[in-house]
C-alpha cells in the first residue's frame, strides 16, 4: 500500500514538473529503429541470449523479444541495444 502511494506521488510529481516518467519512476523505455534494431533504457540485466531469444529483466518485469540472427551489439549499465531481425516484444509481469 504504501509502495503504491509513493509510486502514485512520484507520478504526479513528474507530470506536475513535466518531467520523463521513464526517469521519476524508473521504468524502462523501448525505442525501435524499424524491426531491426531495438534500444531498452532502464534495464536491470540480461537474463538470456539466442539469436533467436533475448530476455532483459526490468522493474516492470521481463522483456522478451524473438527474432531472428539477433546480437546484443552494446551493453551498458543502463541500456541494451539490440540488432537483427525483431519480431516480437512481449512484457512478462
């Protein structure tokens, strides 16, 4: 209840102040270039790695995606940018 409050102030706080709510929050944010190249901010690591398969846990939960020949081509302490062919997203809460 009371997670839920702060959550609920931090979100007003960030609208009231025009702010990101990506960064009040700390909620990860996806920006796609086509379906060939994909950036996740916000992340809390990788989970798993295929061509086929990559999984990036997040405050929000898991975030898959599939595709195919897909590289991790730079992993940094905040973001991940993927390429290759991206077929699907998915959020697993």
């Amino acid at each position: 209840m009371r997670r839920k409050r702060l959550e609920d102030v931090k979100a007003n706080l960030s609208d009231l102040f025009e702010l990101p709510r990506e960064i009040m929050l700390n909620l990860p944010k996806i920006s796609m270039v086509g379906n060939n190249q994909l950036l996740v901010e916000n992340h809390k690591g990788v989970i798993e790695y295929t061509p086929q398969r990559i999984r990036v846990n997040s405050t929000v939960g898991v975030i898959r995606m599939q595709g195919a020949d897909m590289k991790l081509k730079n992993i940094a302490v905040d973001d991940i940018i993927i390429t290759g062919e991206i077929k699907m997203i998915e959020f697993i809460g």
